[in-house]
C-alpha cells in the first residue's frame, strides 16, 4: 500500500486540515485551511460522511471507504480513504491514489501474458477471481497453453476455501491470506484489477503444498535471469537423449549472442539483460515440443533439437532463429547478430562427446568467418575429431581463464621493459609470446625482422625451423592484409594464384595449417610475427585475434626498438 499512498492528515469536525503533509496538499490542491469534502466528488460525499460517523459513533476504530476526489490537476481520481483515530474533534486521514494501484496491476497482467513461457518453466500456479460472477480460477501456463487445476489434487479444498472467503472479504487493492487446509498451508497474495470505480478481477499468486517443492527444485534445474535450463542439466538431458538411442535425429546447437560485451558496455547491462531474455524467449518457443533451450552462461546458449527430419528443416529452424533476434529490437534502431554451430546425431557421431566438441567446433568456425552466421559440422569440410582429439577444440571456460589471467599481466610487465635494454625488451618479448601460445591454442610462433624478414625468434615446434618470410614483401601478398596489418588464412582452403603462391612460400614452415600474421607498424627494421597451428582448429574467433594483435603490436615495439 505504501507504493501508492498520497499522505496524511490531521482535520476537524469540519474537514479543516490541521496537521497535514505537504504532499496531500499538493495531490488535492488545498490550502492550510481548506476543507476536504470541497475535494469530493459530490456523489460520493454521503459515501463518505457515511463512513466518518461510523467512527465517531465509535462502532469501529477505523474505516475505509472507495471515493473520488477532484485533484490540484482538474482529474477525478479514484482513492482509498482510512479514516481512524478519532480523539476530542479530529480525525487522522490516509488517502491512497488506487488508480496507480490498477494501473501497475494492468501492467503486471500484461506482464504476466507476454512471459507465459517462463512461468510455464516456473510452475507459478496463479489464480483469478470475478467478483461479478463469484468465479474463481486457479492455473497455470504450460508450453501448449493455459491449465486450469480447480479440480486438480491439492486443490479443491483450497478454491472452497478462497470462494467463501473472497464472499465476504472487503478487498480494496491487496489481497493476503493464508488458508490452512489438510493438504498444508497456501499462502495466496493478489491484487484487484479496477476499471474506472468498478472491481473487475482479482489476480495474484498462490504458494504452498505442493508448490512450494516446484519452485524449490526449479532453481536447481533452470538459470534464473532467462528461465531457460542451466548448463548441468540441459547436459545431462541431452547424454541421455544421445544415450537412449530411440530418437532418430538429434541436432546439438550451440549459440554465441555476437559482441555482447559491447551491447553491455554501450547500452548498460539491464538492456543487456532484456537482450538475453528475448534471445531466451525466441529459443524456448523453438524448442517447444522438439526438444530443450538452455543458457550456459554468459552470452552462450543451447539447443538440443529433435523431430528434424531433413537438413532443410534444420537450415530453416536456425534461420528462423537468427531471423527473429536480428529484428527483435529494430525498433530502437539495433540489430543484434548470433554465431551458431551445429553438430548432428547420428550424422556426425553416435557418441555424445563428440557432438559437443563439434558443435563447439562449428560455433567457432562461425566466429572466425564474420560472426552473423550458422556453421552445420561436415567432416569433409571441417575434419574429423575423435575422441581423444580433446586439443583440437577451444573449450570455453578454461581458455577464458586463462586469457584473462593472461590479460592482467601484460600491460604492467610491459610498461616496466619498456625503457630497459634490449635484452630485457627481448626477453620480455618471447614470455609475451609464450604466453600468447598458452592462452590462445598457437602450436607455434615465429617473429621476424629486419631486411628479408629472417627469423629471430621461434617458439613451439615446427617440422623444420623456419629461417625468412620474404615471401610476405610481394606487392600481391601485402594487398591480402587488412588495414590493421594482418591476415588470417586456412591453408587446406586456399583458392587463387596468390594464395597458392602462399601456400608454397610456406613449406619452409614444415606442417602449418592456421597462420594468423602481424605486421607491426614501428620505426624501421619492420617486425612480422606469424602465430601458427597445425591442426584444423577452425580459425580464432574474432575476439581472440583482436587481442592477439594487439599483444603482436607490443612486441613489435619491444623488438623494433632493440
């Protein structure tokens, strides 16, 4: 009640104030010596005098009585008006502006109607009661619809209950009861829903008795800012799904929200939230009926999709996904993007592990090529992982850490080399690059300078040692870098004179599959550094080769300058 209280007041016989609130005043537009009943509606003043006498006749301590009052703004506003206290002439008044009370009410229904999906994953059991009928309803949402429980165990008792008391009860916004009945104790919270003067509903939540072990057990199951399945479960489901081997095609779909720290850190985090929400919300309704929609924390979703029969009905499912997010808020202008990989059962594998780490593989290839896309995991394209090939994909949670970790290091330790001796600066510069391999999944590294670009630094393994890079001085070769002087490149997927010429220039390098190179932009000798692995690992995500850049570009200065 206190949300939508006006204030307070001390008044007269006459309805003079006396002691009052500033606020009251200025709500109903009186002076030190006005009377309040000039603010009453006329037809509800006899409502109102009606109730006053009630009390100094002293046939109750208090009463509370529905009336209108003319505001300081010209409205006619509908208020809760408590009259107690009477003692030698004075009254003391609370009047509450209930119309806010029905206006929030209305947007909590409304509320309620757009999120039926999460309270389905809840099991919120609410409850309706119309008080021009006597009718009362208690529910709840389930993925098909709304389903009434009146008649269901628990609950008979508890609807014969609430009717005989919603009978008699005198409820002007809130309602508070708790029913004590054989099968336990129902605690029932509700508030009335008003049209202008007129009680329509009265709506609210019911907890209690069985209920009561629902939401308990639910926070244990779902992730509470989406309603979504946590990451524990949602895998623990999906093994089984793979496991029982009685569903003919199963789809492991992991989802990456593209750039949601910069949404984060340029929109503010609660609009970062309703972003995850409504990326939640597009997954459920996907899921609904063909399989289970989790958040595996951060920006990082999954599906574990059935009933899918073809590819095309695959396709047309993530498309319809990336479709809907991408327009979600286009009404402020934004579009967001998602980063999606796939692996099938039995297609790709029969075994569960292995649909992980290649839907983990696809989502990261998909990073890698631009973001705003959908990767579907074929062997003939993307290689095949076995079971013990753990290396050959970034699991998430350990390579961030250890990124990060990385990431708090650096800056300080560069900024005391900077002005020592090059030996330092050099020595510096290769814990820098060892630290890059290590948080970064490089197989090796390899820096080069001066004229002819000849190799002065090399970590890691390569077949044979690589001794220069001058193939990277070609005018046709400089043209592929971009504008942040760097070019990342597959070499089981070159195509074109130039990058076969590419190719060739690297069997100096021995077994080289991903190259990611730099060129620092220094005072001169210039510094190349090629950060190399030999292994299909998809490319680095976008993330990841930015800051790899940057701590290349560190090194350049460090090595440039010695």
């Amino acid at each position: 009640m206190r949300d939508f209280l006006v204030g307070n007041g001390l008044f007269d016989n006459t309805f003079k104030c006396n002691d009052t609130e500033e606020e009251l005043l200025q709500y109903l537009g009186l002076t030190w010596r006005s009377t309040l009943t000039d603010r009453i509606v006329e037809h509800d003043k006899e409502t109102f005098l009606s109730h006053v006498e009630s009390v100094v006749e002293g046939k109750s301590d208090s009463s509370t009585v529905r009336v209108r009052f003319e505001t300081a703004t010209g409205e006619k506003r509908n208020c809760r008006v408590r009259i107690y206290g009477y003692k030698n002439g004075h009254f003391l008044i609370e009047i509450a502006d209930i119309e806010n009370a029905c206006d929030r009410c209305y947007h909590i229904i409304q509320e309620q109607h757009n999120n039926e999906w999460l309270l389905a994953q809840q099991g919120t059991i609410l409850f309706e009661y119309i008080f021009a009928t006597g009718e009362l309803s208690i529910f709840k949402y389930s993925y098909k619809g709304k389903i009434m429980l009146n008649n269901a165990p628990d609950y008979p008792e508890l609807v014969k209950a609430m009717t005989e008391d919603l009978a008699v009860a005198d409820i002007n916004v809130v309602y508070r009861r708790t029913f004590e009945i054989e099968d336990g104790a129902f605690q029932v919270t509700g508030m009335v829903v008003m049209q202008q003067t007129e009680k329509i509903s009265l709506f609210g939540m019911i907890r209690g008795g069985k209920n009561d072990e629902i939401i308990s057990t639910w926070g244990d199951t779902h992730d509470a800012m989406t309603g979504l399945f946590n990451k524990p479960f949602a895998l623990s489901r999906a093994r089984q799904m793979v496991e029982e081997q009685g569903i003919m095609n199963i789809a492991f779909v992991m989802i990456d929200l593209d750039n949601f720290k910069s949404i984060n850190d340029t929109y503010g985090h609660l609009f970062g939230d309703k972003v995850l929400q409504r990326l939640s919300q597009i997954l459920h309704e996907t899921c609904s009926g063909r399989g289970l929609a989790a958040r595996f924390g951060g920006d990082e979703f999954f599906l574990c999709l059935t009933d899918l029969k073809t590819e095309d009905d695959l396709r047309a499912v993530l498309q319809s996904i990336a479709f809907k997010f991408k327009n979600s808020f286009v009404d402020k202008g934004l579009k967001f993007t998602l980063s999606i990989g796939v692996a099938e059962y039995p297609r790709n594998s029969r075994e569960y592990d292995i649909l992980l780490r290649k839907a983990d593989k696809a989502v990261y290839i998909a990073k890698s090529k631009g973001k705003d896309r959908y990767i579907i995991y074929k062997e003939e394209l993307h290689g095949e992982i076995s079971r013990d090939d753990t290396d050959n994909v970034r699991t998430d949670s350990s390579s961030r850490a250890a990124q990060y970790a990385f990431r708090k290091k650096v800056l300080p330790g560069y900024m005391a080399v900077s002005g020592k001796d090059g030996a330092a600066r050099k020595a510096f510069a290769g814990e820098l690059l060892s630290g890059i391999m290590s948080a970064y999944n490089c197989d090796a590294v390899t820096v080069y300078m001066g004229e002819g670009w000849n190799a002065c630094l090399t970590l890691g393994h390569y077949d044979k040692t690589p001794s220069e890079a001058a193939f990277f001085d070609s005018p046709d070769v400089r043209s592929t870098f971009n504008s942040y002087g760097t070019l990342q490149v597959n070499l089981n997927h070159l195509t074109g004179s130039v990058m076969e010429k590419y190719a060739e220039g690297l069997k100096t390098c021995g077994k080289v599959v991903f190259r990611l190179v730099s060129v620092g932009e220094t005072d001169s000798p210039e510094v190349l550094i090629s950060f190399d692995s030999d292994r299909d690992i998809g490319g680095w995500p976008i993330e990841e080769m930015n800051d790899m850049i940057l701590y290349s570009q560190m090194v350049c200065r460090l090595l440039a300058r010695e």
